[in-house]
C-alpha cells in the first residue's frame, strides 16, 4: 500500500514538474515574441521617421498670366523639385489656407502625371484618399487654371479674388506627414521726383523686393509710370525705366499725380501713387 502511495506522489511530483517547465517555455515563448514583434515596431517606426527626415520638396518658382485688367490672374504654374530617392506622396496643397482641389501635374518632358483631387463640386472638401505622387528627384509643374470658377480652382465655399499684387503662400502636405512651404510677395514700388531746370526726373531706384525665399533669387524686372495733370492734358504720358526724365518742362504749382508699377521676374506687381507739385 504504501509503495503504490509514494509511486503516486512520484508521479504526481513529475507531472507538476512537467507542467512548471511547460508553463515557463510558454512564457519564454511568448516573452521572445513580444520583444521580437516591439523590436520590429520600433525599427518601422525607426525606418519611417528616417524616410521623413530625409523627405525633401521645395517649391522655387510662380509663374502668374493675367487675364484682365485691372490685373486678374487667369492660371498659375509653380515648379516643385523632389530632393528625395524615394517617391514623395503629396495629400494636399493649401494656397494662402485654402485647399486646392484642381491642377494638372506635367513633368519637364511636358508628360502629364496626373491631376489634383476635383470630385465633381468644388465646394465639396476633395476627396481624403487622393494623393499624387512626385517621383524621386524629380521636377514637376503644377498648373491651376483660374478662368473655370466652377471647377478648376476652387476654395471650398469661400471666393477668392487673386491679383498680380497679392501675396501667394503655399502649403505642401505630404503622407509622411511633412509640410514644406514657400510664399511669393510682390516687390514694394518707391517713387521720388527730382526737379531740375524745370524737368522733372522720375525715380524709381529705391523700390525693392523682399527676400524672403532663401531658396529662390527674385529681381524687378521693370518700372512702368503713368503721369497725369489734371490741368496740363500735355503732360500726361506713359513711361518705363527706373528712372526717367520727363520731356517736356513741367509746370510750377500744378499737382502731378505720378504712378509707378514695378514688376518683379515672377510678374507680380508692387504699385505706388505720389502727387508731385514743382514750386
């Protein structure tokens, strides 16, 4: 009796034994597992935010085309370059915060890579899965055309009036959850007079253009000015240069009234007005 007692124990002792080492290879098991399947999770994780750091776009170029006057813009073209080796996946793009919904995408062989986000009604949010991809370094145009207020260039429910002298800020917004943002301002007209031996010289050398794209050189291209006496029908006259001497004597105590454009190499327009009056 008592020898098949302790054979009972024994066994007893063996299969909890068995059943311990079973439990601690399971959780052993499961432990490798987890540690297996966090290390991968960080190393996704890891790999992606290297990919974001490396994601680079730069937008250096606007192209306005007027369509009226006074100045009205008629289409847009912007030229965004892809600094990236991998395919960069654009989700959306703002334009002074209102979102685009429309634009034909050309690559420099003028082959069309694909359109934006249009769902049939531009005062519907555009669709959220749309993304258009720009190849790796590469560069793309990206044209908006203006003309078609119905379809091709719409802000939601809000109108938008853009001009030659307005300010163009654009938000690009990339799937790896990057922004990259360029804006374009239209160059600051100055004009003075110098009034000698009864000419007057028109000076328009102190206008300027903010710098404030690192990445892109702008520069005014040109100076236009239109001079008008209410009293000497004359004297009125279109002019161009930066600076100008008018060519006929001007009168003393006659108030001129003397605009001045200038227009910088992306066609964006800075305005000015003075009334010069000769005593």
């Amino acid at each position: 009796m008592r020898t098949r007692r302790g054979q009972q124990l024994g066994l007893a002792e063996v299969v909890g034994t068995l059943m311990l080492v079973v439990i601690v290879v399971a959780a052993a098991t499961a432990f490798s597992f987890f540690v297996a399947s966090y290390q991968k999770q960080v190393q996704s994780e890891e790999a992606l935010n290297h990919d974001k750091n490396l994601e680079n776009l730069r937008i250096f170029d606007l192209i306005p085309k007027v369509g009226s006057v006074p100045p009205q813009l008629s289409a847009l073209r912007i030229d965004i370059a892809s600094l990236d080796v991998n395919p960069i996946g654009v989700e959306s793009i703002t334009l002074n915060g209102y979102a685009l919904v429309a634009y034909n995408v050309t690559d420099t062989a003028g082959t069309i890579l694909g359109t934006g986000c249009l769902n049939g009604n531009p005062f519907v949010p555009p669709d959220t899965n749309c993304v258009l991809i720009i190849p790796a370094e590469s560069q793309v145009f990206l044209d908006f055309d203006l003309n078609d207020s119905s379809s091709y260039y719409a802000f939601g429910s809000v109108s938008v009036n853009l001009t030659e002298s307005g300010l163009f800020a654009f938000d690009v917004f990339t799937s790896r959850g990057n922004e990259f943002v360029q804006s374009f301002v239209p160059p600051v007209a100055i004009a003075g007079v110098t009034f000698v031996d009864s000419y007057a010289i028109l000076d328009g050398t102190n206008s300027y253009q903010p710098n404030i794209n690192a990445s892109v050189t702008v520069t005014i291209d040109q100076w236009r000015w239109n001079v008008t006496a209410p009293v000497r029908a004359n004297d009125t006259g279109n002019y161009s240069g930066q600076e100008v001497e008018l060519p006929r004597p001007i009168t003393l105590g006659v108030p001129y009234t003397i605009d001045l454009n200038v227009t910088n190499s992306e066609s964006l327009i800075g305005s000015t007005q003075i009334v010069y009056t000769a005593v």
